[in-house]
C-alpha cells in the first residue's frame, strides 16, 4: 500500500472531522487508512488484516462519526473489543476525533465497572457503544443495550478475542444485531476461525491487509526497546547519552504536534533539536535541514512525510520514537542513516501491544532486530565520568592554568587541604547542573543482555545551562516491580474440566476483567468442577470484581484456596504455556 491519499479532504470526510484530525495534529492518512474509509463510508463490509499501530481505530472511527445521526441517541455503531483497556482506548478515539460533534457520546462498556454507572449511561443514551463481548452480551440480555437500530458493528482485534476466548459471545452478539448491518472486523491474523466468521457475516466484505514488502538494509544495525517502566522521553534521553558514535538523529514520530512537543522537551533538557513537519513553510524547513547538515543541530524530530528524501550524510541515528504504519514506512525512515557508505543505527521503540508489527517488520526486512535494555543508571553515569575525565584532560591540554594553579597551592598552604580534596570538591561543584551520578534511574533487571558501554567518539551532551528542574532526573514507577516480585498465591475459581473451561478462557477472563497483566497469572490446574490459579495478592476490589467475572457464563465467585485444594494429584492442564497476553 505505497499509495497513500495525501490528505484525509480527498477522502471526502466531513469538514467537521477534517478540523478535528488538524487539531490533533495528523498530516496524512496512514495507508490502512486510505484503504478503509473510502469503502466504510460507502457502506460497504470490510475485512481488514491490521495490527496495532496501523492507525485502525481511525480507520473504523472516521467513516462511523460521519454517518452518524447525532439527532438519534439510540446506539448506531458498536465496537466489540478484546479488553476494557482496548475499549477504553477505542471511546477516548472516538471523542478526540467528534470534538467539533455536540451531541455525541461514546461509551465504553466493560466488565470490571459498576453495572450502576453503566446502566445510568446506557439510558442516557450514546451513539456509539465500544465494549468488551461479556459485558455487551449482559446488557443485551438485560434489555438495558437495545442494538435494533445499529447501524454499523465493528469487531476489532478479532484474533485477540478468539485467543481469549470470546469468539462464542461475538457469534451471540453478531447473531442479535440487526442483519442490514454494515459489519468492520479488523485482525492482526486470519486463523480460520476467523475468516469462517468473516465469511458467514459479512457480505461480500473488501478486503484490506498491509503489504510488507521486502526489501534489505545492509549498512544499519537495527535494534528496538520494548517500552515499560521509564517514559519514552527518558529513555530516548538516556539512550543518547550512551549511545556510541552518536552524530546526528532523526526522530520520528506520529503527528506535528508531537513534532514540537518532543522537540521542545528535549531543548529543555540542553539538546540542540528541532522539529520539522508539514505545518512548517519550505523555507523554514529548509533552515532546519541546513542547521542539521553544518552541526548546529543534533535532532530533528520529524513526522514521515516532512523527512521524505531527507539525505543528511551526519544522520547515524534514527529513532522510531512511534513506530510506524507499516513496513514500508520503516524502511524509509530507517534510510534516512547510514547514507554515503556510513553505517547506521535504527532504534525502534515498541509497546507491548506492538509485538506484532516489529515482528513483521523483521519479516519484511530479512533481518533480526536486536533487542536492547535501557541504560542503566551505572551505565549513563560511567559514560557522564568519561566526558568529565575527557573535558580535564583536554582543559589542562589546552588552557593556560596558571592563576589557577595559583589558587589550588592557596588553599593547599593556607587551609592545609590535600590536592585530591580539593579537586573532589571542585568535581562536585563542576557537576552540579548535571550529576556524574544520576539519580532515579534504576530499572528492573535486565531481560536482555546489555552491552559493555563503549567510549564515544562524541556523545550528544546536554548544554549545562539547564534550569535545575528540567535536569532533575525522574524516578521510575515502582509499582510494576513490586507486584512483578510479589509472591503467587494460590485461589480457587468455580469453574473447571467438567464446565468445558480452558486455561487461556481463565487468563483472558483474569487479565481482562481484574485489570491483571497476563504474564502474572501463574499455574493454572483444571479439576472436574473446579480449578485453582496462582496470582499475586489480589487487592479486595479486584477480588470482588473476579468473583462475578465469568468463563462458560459461570461466575469465578474466586477465593483463596484452601490447603489441599489445588493440589495436583489429578492434574490435566497447566498454563505452563498459556497463550500469555498483557493485559490492555
Ligand atoms: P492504532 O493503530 O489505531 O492503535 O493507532 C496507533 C496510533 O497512531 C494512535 O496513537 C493514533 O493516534 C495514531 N494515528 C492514527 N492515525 C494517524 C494519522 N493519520 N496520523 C498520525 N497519527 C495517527
């Protein structure tokens, strides 16, 4: 899908959402985009093999708000997701791009929320619904959901909610929706489940997929850092400090605003960065290349169509700081290094919901993406030591110290100190406004092997005439860890062999609706008419949520386990190998 609309106006949307996709700041609709819109807003069923990161949501999103009839507050689209985070972020898309609609609501329905509050909102009324299949079947037994006017069904993820074991509810729900519906489904793959349901409900469906082209590239090392704990911006910071013969970067990321936002923190931090996209003049963009090509730039923080042919040959580093739509994209913006026979380095920063793509893009480019660990604290202070050392030893080769030296044989005479004292302190004091010793910058253990941190030609060093606060380094959110290194205990669910329920039903029920990280539910043990699961402490309103969540329509009613109870005498299946997901 080279053929990228340039601009969502020749997709024909609506002047309305035209303005909102300017003021959240996208230049270009993303290829699933340009694919899907067209034919959604046309009316017409569409299958769509998509993961993360494709722009999808919008893809769905756009073409449903401009068929609305904002006078009718009855449901007039539903989205099926997989998880309530999924949800949650499906709704809060939809608000962004209706912010010049009044009178339109969105509302997410999930497992895990007080029914109260859903049932108060469902008679509201909302135009679109986004929801989680347990939770939408419910209200639709409920009568409280009525879906007799719906005019469009999205199911999204839908591999995800096969893998989680929600594919019986979707078939349910797909089965009470009227059947002159206009039905989306978007997956990431096309197991046969999948397209058996695809092809009994929709009609004669369009059918969109991202083309991963292959293609090599040879001269550039390509790594990527799985994002948890830090923020991006802290690690791109640290990783810029460590980086070896660092020159110049291209950052990329999504939108123009996010252009200046991020060039703007950096410039806060001391970095010589500026942002470059469509919004700017071609002068204006020509500066910033020029500043980048003679040095008196080190960043520049880019949306894809505003570094298009950008041949800068001091370029050696690009960051995906977003990553990008599809394979293509990345091949591209992964060009903009190791140009005129230089080698290069690619980073690519992934979210977990992300996996999918990077792997695609390993497939597309014939070529292994290494994974790397953030620098640790030892790490960006042993680096900020060596500049130090650097910055004496070239102070006494090129200064003249006399008055100086003066000064130093003072204080030795007159306030009877060693000279090790006295350069201790002055090493203190030179290193105020940034500590040798950074503080908060401690990670959990490494899951991959880290490098021995080598000496840079030249490392982008931050100029030091920071504002104290904008140097102060963050700390990182402890409580992942904590409950990472929490110990499992064991609980009893009502639910088990006789009930037909499967391990990977009980980790989708547990994650999704308790809000838990799949990769912290530990054992699972199926009994005839129970079974027991390992999981760290569950705090008292995560336990209540879980007891009426339900696997096969039964409630958990989940407890601690007794002794005895879970012991594997019996033992049929373990979640040794779950299909293990995060919780979104
Ligand atoms: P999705 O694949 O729908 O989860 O979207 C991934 C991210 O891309 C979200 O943060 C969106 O806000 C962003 N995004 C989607 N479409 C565009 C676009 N045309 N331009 C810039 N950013 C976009």
């Amino acid at each position: 899908m080279t053929d990228t609309l340039d601009s969502f106006a020749a997709l024909a949307l609506p002047p309305y959402l035209l303005s909102a996709l300017a003021e959240v700041g996208y230049e270009t609709p993303s290829p699933i985009q340009a694919a899907c819109i067209p034919h959604l807003l046309a009316g017409r069923d569409l299958l769509g093999e998509a993961q993360t990161g494709t722009g999808k949501t919008a893809a769905f999103a756009l073409p449903i708000l401009a068929r609305l009839d904002l006078a009718d507050k009855r449901p007039q689209a539903l989205v099926l997701a997989p998880t309530r985070e999924l949800a949650i972020q499906v709704a809060e898309a939809f608000q962004k791009y209706a912010h010049q609609m009044p009178g339109f609501h969105v509302l997410p329905i999930y497992g895990g929320q007080s029914m109260v509050i859903q049932l108060r909102a469902l008679a509201r009324g909302a135009q679109v619904i986004v929801g989680t299949p347990g939770r939408v079947m419910d209200h639709l037994e409920r009568k409280s959901l009525n879906l007799d006017h719906l005019k469009t069904l999205v199911l999204d993820e839908a591999d995800e909610m096969l893998r989680m074991g929600f594919i019986d509810d979707v078939e349910w729900i797909l089965e009470h929706t009227p059947a002159t519906r206009q039905t989306a489904l978007f997956s990431a793959t096309m197991p046969e489940p999948i397209r058996r349901i695809a092809s009994r409900y929709l009609r004669d469906p369009e059918q969109v997929k991202i083309r991963a082209a292959t293609t090599t590239v040879a001269a550039i090392k390509q790594k990527y850092w799985k994002v948890s704990g830090a923020d991006k911006l802290e690690a791109l910071t640290r990783m810029l400090e460590v980086e070896e013969d660092f020159e110049a970067a291209i950052v990329f990321v999504r939108t123009k605003t996010a252009t200046v936002e991020l060039a703007d923190k950096l410039e806060a931090r001391g970095y010589e960065a500026a942002a470059l996209n469509g919004d700017m003049t071609q002068g204006l963009r020509e500066q910033v290349i020029e500043r980048l090509k003679n040095g008196s730039l080190d960043i520049v923080v880019a949306t894809d169509v505003a570094a298009r042919g950008l041949d800068v040959p001091r370029i050696s580093h690009v960051i995906n700081y977003d990553i990008p739509y599809d394979t293509e994209a990345y091949v591209h913006r992964i060009g903009r290094t190791g140009r005129a026979g230089r080698t290069g380095v690619a980073i690519l920063f992934v979210s977990p919901r992300e996996m999918r793509m990077l792997k695609t893009i390993e497939r597309a480019t014939r070529q292994p993406i290494e994974p790397v660990a953030l620098p640790t604290r030892g790490e960006v202070a042993e680096r900020r030591v060596q500049q130090f050392r650097q910055q004496v030893l070239d102070t006494l080769a090129e200064e003249n110290l006399d008055f100086f030296y003066d000064v130093v044989r003072r204080m030795e005479n007159e306030d009877g100190l060693a000279t090790r004292q006295i350069a201790a302190a002055l090493a203190f004091l030179a290193q105020r406004e940034r500590p040798l010793q950074p503080e908060g910058l401690d990670e959990p253990a490494p899951s991959v092997p880290r490098a021995a941190p080598a000496r840079s030609k030249r490392a982008v060093v931050p100029a030091p005439s920071l504002a104290p606060a904008e140097r102060k380094p963050r700390s990182m959110p402890a409580a992942g860890r904590d409950f990472d290194a929490a110990p499992r205990l064991r609980y009893r669910i009502e639910v088990g062999r006789n009930q037909g329920a499967l391990p990977k039903e009980i980790v989708g029920a547990i994650a999704n609706e308790g809000g838990i990280d799949g990769r912290l539910i530990g054992q699972i043990d199926l009994f005839d008419d129970y079974s027991t699961v390992e999981l760290p402490e569950l705090p008292p309103q995560v336990l209540e949520t879980l007891k009426r969540t339900r696997v096969r329509h039964l409630p958990l009613k989940i407890r601690p386990a007794k002794p005895g109870e879970g012991e594997r005498t019996f033992k049929r299946k373990t979640a040794s190998s779950p299909p293990r997901r995060k919780a979104r």
